[in-house]
C-alpha cells in the first residue's frame, strides 16, 4: 500500500492506493487547501485513465467534508459541461457546441465509483430543517454578546458547526440521484455504515482491490445518541432562543451577556454527558473509521474518533491480541493529535511503525502531551512502555506541515508548530537510534508538497 497525506489546513486529507492500482480518498481537508494541493493530483488520475474507488468522509466537520464538497462541485460543473457536449468528442480544449463553457478553473476529478459518507441527514431524519435553523439562530444571539471572549469563542465555534451542518446537506445534494448520482454505502444498502458493541455479527471486510477495510465505528448506540443529542440541542435552544427573544422585544433592549453564559453553560453541559469523551463532539464521536489490511500489512483510519471507541471496535473485529493490545504500520492519530482524543492507555496499546499527524498548528493540535505520551509508550520509563512485542521497533512521526511550509497560516499556529518540532527534535536525540520524524518542508518532500509512505516497502 501507499499512503499519500496531502497538507489539508488544519484537517485530514489523505489518498491510500493498493499494489494493484486502487486508490481511496479519505477525507478532504479544508476547501482551499484541496484546491491548491489535492485537486490537481486527483485530475492527473483521471488523465492517466485510473479513478477512485472509494471516496471516504469520516464525518460532517469543514475540515474534512470541506474539500470532499469542492471534489463535487468540480465534478458536477464538468458532468454539466459533459451533457452539453453530447455526442461531440471533447478535444481537452473546446467549449460545447452550443456555447456552453468549459470550467477551465476547476480542475478534472477521475471517475468516482462510489461514496462511504454517514450522511448527516440519514443520521437524523427528523430534524425537517430545524436544526440548521436554530443553529443559525444561536449564532447569531451570540454574536450579539461579543464583549466577552468566552461568547466570542461560543459564537465561533457556532459559526464552524453551522458551516459544517450546511456543508454536510449540500454534499448529500450533490449525491443525490437527481445531480451526481454516486451510490453511497452500497455494501450497506445505502444505509448508515456502522457496528453493533456486541451480540450481532461484525460488517463482513470490504474489498477495494487487495485491500481490506474492516469498519471498527462508528457503534449504532453511538449514533443513536449522536441523533438524540441533537435532537435535545434543538428542543432545548428553540425554547431558549424563544424567551430570550420575547424578553429582548419587550424590555426594547440588548440581550445580556449573563444570559448568554447560560444558554453557553447549558450547551457545555449536553456536551459533556459523554463522561470520559465528553470533550468530543457528537460528530467527531460518529467518525466512520476503519481497520484496513493488505498482504498482512495494516493501518488505522481513525477520523476524529475517541481512543475508546478505536478500541472496542477493534476488539469487535478481533484484532486485539490476548493483552489487548495490537501493532499496526500506521496510525493515522485521531482529531489532529488532539488531547481529548486519546490517553496513555490508548498509547500503551496501540503502537505502530508509523504516526501520522494531519495538523497545522490551529487549536494547538498536535497537542504537545500527546506527542509526550505517543514516545513515552516507546521509549519512555518502564511504568509508561507499552507492553506490545513491537515496542522496541523503530519508529517514525510523519507530518504534513510545519513552521516553516508556506501554508499560509498564521504566527500563532506556526508557532506551536516550532514548539512541536522542538520536542520532537529532543526526543529523537534521547531515542538513540529508535525514533524518527519527517515534516513536509524535509528536502524530499519540499517540492512535491505532499507525504508518501510506502506501508511494507
């Protein structure tokens, strides 16, 4: 297998191609970073006649859905531009026929066979537009009480939560027969993709040529409860929102901001019902993740899921050893090396010859006690090795950015990237000869502007 990580803004975008010539495309990453770095690879795909199997979205959040939403409207402007030119041979350069312009600044996408998505609105059908309504309305009150920074802080994340929900229903639009057309979860009958916790047989493994995908989440109760929040969300906000507003006509003036610390301490409060997760986002909980083998090489496609949920679907699969444990040749690191998305059990447990981090610095991800936990299960004090037979193996952290790629962040995100590729400089040194690292800005990756591992060659 090969494994291309694409930078991708503060998100995830990768393609996995097999021995055999099929490619996956896992997420997209953020819009722009698609367009600048992702979309010409894929249209040079397409012009050397291969296409992609799959395309994969984990979730619904703009930092992986964003670039997967530009792939589809790149290839419904040129599905557009196909039905004008009709019968007439498209010679790469003409308009149609009948006037009809070709979209020269939207790059080709290959033929797309088929979409793995858990889309929003299959997720929850019976929300009839209500929640995308009352989303925009919180966002907006919130705005109204940006002299506080902790209601600045709501109302952005807000706003991202909206972009993400309109995001996730105009890609389900774009699938639709009626415009792309592409089946989405065959294997599943168009059905969410998911697995039970116990009692019920696993998802059978799906085949993309020599690899093997085996689905270890997200769970049905998981989803179930993904469904139920939201649905809480929308009774609970509606009712709120309604006597804020009635109290703001009739006393004729601003809402107050100790109002909206409450309205903001009850959505904390739905948030952390999870317990130990509770940190993570209803959606990132829902992230579709696979276990993916070939040749009895393997990697872990994790999305933005919690270290706990990886874990039982993994031994729901039955590929965690007698002590729990399993060994893989790459992990894709959950949520960007987020601290809420793993602990050192989880590092503990699951070690691999290759740690993959799709992060540029924005909300301090990777985190910088992740990195910590991640090496001390390697090479760290015996209370905080990792029991797997691998762990003395070598190991390599993969980055696709860094403090120095021209990526147009800001100072404070490249910042934390130099802080990042500090330690990782320190802890390389006290690892002898075990550990490694690569940045996108290394010499040999400088000018593709992109990450490929080879997984078992």
């Amino acid at each position: 297998m090969k494994l291309t990580v694409f930078p991708s803004d503060k998100g995830d975008c990768l393609l996995l191609t097999s021995h055999d010539g099929h490619h996956v495309l896992i997420d997209g990453g953020m819009s722009r970073s698609y367009r600048r770095y992702v979309a010409p690879r894929l249209e040079a795909l397409g012009t050397a006649g291969q296409k992609l199997d799959v395309v994969y979205v984990s979730h619904t959040d703009q930092d992986h859905i964003g670039g997967i939403l530009s792939l589809a409207e790149d290839a419904f402007l040129w599905k557009v531009f196909a039905t004008h030119l009709g019968a007439t041979p498209d010679d790469g350069q003409s308009d149609a026929p009948d006037g009809f312009r070709r979209p020269r600044d939207r790059a080709r996408p290959p033929a797309i066979d088929k979409f793995w998505y858990n889309a929003f609105s299959a997720a929850l059908p019976n929300v009839n537009g209500k929640f995308e309504t009352t989303l925009v309305r919180v966002a907006t009150a919130l705005a109204a009480a940006s002299g506080s920074d902790v209601m600045r802080q709501a109302a952005l994340a807000t706003r991202e939560l909206v972009a993400s929900v309109g995001d996730g229903i105009q890609l389900n639009n774009r699938l639709d027969k009626r415009q792309l057309g592409y089946p989405l979860n065959p294997e599943f009958g168009g059905d969410l993709m998911q697995i039970e916790s116990d009692g019920a047989d696993v998802p059978a493994p799906l085949p993309i040529g020599s690899i093997r995908f085996h689905v270890i989440g997200p769970f049905r109760e998981d989803l179930e409860k993904f469904a139920r929040y939201w649905q809480e969300w929308i009774e609970k906000n509606t009712a709120e929102l309604k006597r804020l507003e009635e109290e703001r006509r009739d006393d004729e003036r601003d809402l107050l901001p100790n109002e909206f610390e409450r309205l903001h301490g009850r959505l904390n409060a739905l948030a952390t019902r999870l317990g130990d997760r509770g940190k993570v986002t209803p959606p990132n909980l829902a992230s579709l993740m696979f276990f993916v083998e070939e040749d009895r090489r393997s990697i872990l496609l994790t999305g933005d899921g919690h270290g706990q949920d990886i874990l039982r679907g993994l031994e729901r699969q039955g590929k965690l050893d007698a002590d729990g444990g399993i060994h893989v040749d790459v992990l894709k690191v959950q949520h960007h090396g987020s601290e809420n998305n793993l602990d050192e059990e989880f590092c503990r447990r699951v070690t691999a010859n290759n740690y993959v981090f799709c992060a540029n610095g924005a909300h301090e991800n990777p985190d910088l006690r992740v990195l910590e936990a991640i090496v001390d299960s390697r090479i760290g004090p015996a209370h905080s090795r990792s029991k797997n037979s691998q762990t003395k193996n070598r190991f390599r952290f993969w980055f696709n950015n860094s403090s120095t790629f021209d990526d147009e962040i800001n100072a404070e995100n490249k910042g934390h990237m130099a802080l990042v590729e500090a330690d990782i400089a320190s802890y390389i040194n006290q690892s002898g000869d075990q550990m490694s690292a690569t940045f996108i800005t290394d010499d040999r990756w400088r000018s593709k502007k992109r990450l490929e591992l080879s997984v078992g060659g």
